[in-house]
C-alpha cells in the first residue's frame, strides 16, 4: 500500500485535533488531579530508582558470573 498526500495530510491533522482534546481535557480536570494524584512526582519517581536498582544490580551479578 503506498503512503500518499493524502494520507500524511490526515495524519497531521489527527494529530493536532488530537493534542487539542488532549489539552482541553487535561485542563478541564485540573482541579481534580491536584486533589486524586498529588503524589503522583513521588511514585513516578520511586518506581524509577526501583527499575535503576534492578538493573545496576543485574549488571553487577552478570559481571560477577564467569
């Protein structure tokens, strides 16, 4: 199948129709996600020194290994 004008046309167009829901969305809800996920920084972040963790670890037994 080949990939026209047309087609990346439509793309662009998705995808800026889709950024702008995206935007109206978030900002419409706003008030509630102060409320719901204000630790939301804190979580991403602990999971992201867990996932490092593990692979420093992991690194460090392969090197171990003969």
């Amino acid at each position: 199948m080949n990939i026209g004008p047309g087609h990346w046309i439509f793309a662009a167009l998705f995808m800026i129709a889709f950024a702008f829901v995206l935007a109206f969305s978030f900002r419409k809800d706003k008030r509630t996600h102060k409320a719901h996920y204000s630790n939301a920084g804190i979580i991403a972040i602990i999971i992201g020194a867990s996932v490092l963790m593990l692979i420093i670890i992991k690194v460090a037994l392969r090197q171990l290994a003969p």
